[in-house]
C-alpha cells in the first residue's frame, strides 16, 4: 500500500471517517464501528493465510475468546476498555500459540480440517461453559469505560474503534514490509526451499498463526466496547466462513483487497441479517466462483496485472537482398 492511489484513498477514508459522527445515523455509526471489526478479522486472517499460506479455519473461536475475556472483565473489574482488550488479544494469542504448535504439523486439507474442529469445540465451550458465557442464553457485557466514563453508546466508542483499526492495519502493513513479512512469504511458496534459505519454518508457521489469533482476539475486544451482547451461535463456523469469504474474495496476499472485502461483506452480512439461513449458502456460492474462477481474489489479479512486464515489441521484419520482404522459408534459413 504505497502508490499515490493508496495514499489518496487513505487520505478519503480519514476525512470520510472523520465527518461521519456528525451526518450520520446511530445506526449507520454502529455498522462502521461493526465493519471496523471485520477489518481487524480480516487483516488477521491475511496474515496466517495470505502471507504465509496456511489455510485455518478457526478464526471465530479466537473471535470468541477476545469477546468473552474482554467482557468479563468488563463485567467483573470496569478497568480502562483497553486493558479488555489487550487481555483479550493475549489470551487469543497464547491459545492461538499452543493451538498452532499441533494444528501446523499438518498440511493443506488436513490443518483445515484440525482448525476447523478446534473451531467447533470452542463453540461447543461458549455454549456450554454456564458459569462463564451464560450458554445458550447468551451473555451481556456491561459498557466499556475509560477511567471511568462509560462508553454507552456506538458514537462514543466510534473514535476508538477506528483508532484500534487503523493502528492495526499500520502494524499490518509494517509486518509485510519487514523481514519477517519477507520470511512468511518464502514459507508460503515453499517449506523445502524456505529452509534452504535458513527460514526456520516451523517458527514462523507458529508466529503467524499467534498474531492471526491475536488480530482475533483483540478485534473481539473492539466488538465489546459498543456491544452489550453476544449469543455464541454467532461466533460458529458460518463467521469463519464469512472472514474466509472477505480475504479471498479480495485477494489472497493484499492487505488493501482484505479491507475491501471486509468492508464490501460486512455490509452483505448486515443487509443478510433478516436471511441468516441463507448467508452460508450466499457465502459458499460467491466463495466457490471465485476460487474457480479468480482463484486469488480481486485485488490480487488486479496487483499481478500491475506488475506484470508489457509485452515485447514486435520483431522487424527481415529483408532479402533486392530490399523486399523475407518469405517465411528466407527467414527460417537466415
């Protein structure tokens, strides 16, 4: 994200961002501050999958664990909301850390599907664990505070959560410009010759998947600072599929095709809202066309045909001794 085109874009969306609480509605400042989280799952979920190529489905559950821990602190202590939400993004990170040094011994299909099941039982925790999340019932999360306002309402929790969102995608973007970015992607294209290269492989697997799980975490601790409840049905695999959806759609590897697509689904996803039995279906539909169709995305395809070299020029033709135009058979010979 460095062209003119980037800087200008960014430059809109702050201005844009900026003006938004004093024209807009509650509820439209309540959908950006929901779009701002997406964002944060988004990048997340890039991180693990578009810049290191390991294909996890769990990124609901780690979700989950930053919504609940940030809510019960939230409930049991008031501290500053954003010590919530930093213990909400360790705590995703260290189980993202554990979980990552056993699901990463597999591959391809086989990690999807680990990931994935780890997914289920966390879900089957959130609705079962009573006398933590309340189970089935849902939990409530009392309003954030900032030593010791209370931020009750979306517009007041709106400025931080940009805020938390545009931190993160600033730390996105240095990562991928960094030597560690750089290590990802030689493990994404190649284990065998990334540790030819000295890559430690299984280290930086491990590392990617924790800062995914903590992108996670702490983006389920922006949720809790203008929400006051959440039922663990939301946070299944259809959420995960629904974040797969965005960094694919936008384009496996971009940072600025996961902001488009987290932002262009989180819309789909609330206009959806009234057709929940329909959204994984939708998703699944949109996701299978561009995995057939455009495999990496939006934005991908868009950055290859960017980068790609113009083609050659074509040859001068050859002439024969009495200056006409060589045959076919001339040329061959010459």
């Amino acid at each position: 994200m460095k062209s003119k085109t980037d800087r200008a874009l960014l430059a809109l969306m702050a201005v844009a961002l900026a003006a938004l609480p004093f024209v807009a509605s509650g509820y439209v400042i309540y959908v950006v501050n929901l779009l701002m989280v997406f964002v944060v799952l988004a990048l997340g979920l890039h991180i693990v999958i578009g810049e290191t190529g390991q294909f996890a489905l769990s990124h609901a559950a780690f979700y989950g664990v930053g919504i609940y821990t940030a809510g019960l602190i939230n409930n049991l202590w008031h501290p500053p909301f954003f010590v919530s939400i930093v213990a909400g993004g360790l705590l995703a990170a260290l189980l993202g850390y554990v979980i990552g040094a056993l699901a990463l011994r597999m591959r391809d299909i086989y990690l999807a599907l680990s990931t994935f099941a780890f997914g289920e039982a966390m879900q089957w925790v959130f609705l079962n664990w009573q006398s933590v999340t309340n189970g089935s019932n849902g939990f409530r999360i009392s309003p954030a505070t900032l030593f010791g306002y209370e931020l009750v309402s979306d517009i007041k929790a709106y400025p931080f959560v940009v805020a938390i969102a545009a931190l993160l995608l600033w730390i996105t973007v240095a990562l991928s410009r960094s030597q560690l970015g750089s290590a990802f992607r030689a493990v994404r294209e190649s284990d065998v010759a990334a540790q030819a290269m000295g890559v430690n492989v299984n280290a930086i697997k491990r590392t990617a998947f924790t800062l995914s799980a903590a992108y996670a975490g702490i983006a389920g601790g922006m949720y809790t600072t203008f929400a006051s409840f959440i039922h663990p049905e939301s946070l299944g695999f259809q959420t995960t599929i629904l974040i797969l959806t965005m960094v694919v759609v936008g384009g496996i590897g971009s940072v600025r095709g996961a902001i488009a697509g987290a932002i262009g689904f989180g819309l789909i996803s609330e206009l959806l809202r009234q057709a929940l039995s329909f959204q994984e279906i939708i998703y699944g539909v949109i996701l299978m066309g561009f995995m057939m169709f455009a495999p990496k995305g939006l934005f991908a395809s868009r950055e290859a045909r960017r980068r790609a070299p113009p083609p050659a020029a074509p040859l001068p033709a050859r002439r024969d001794a009495h200056g006409g135009a060589a045959k076919p058979s001339q040329r061959s010979a010459a």
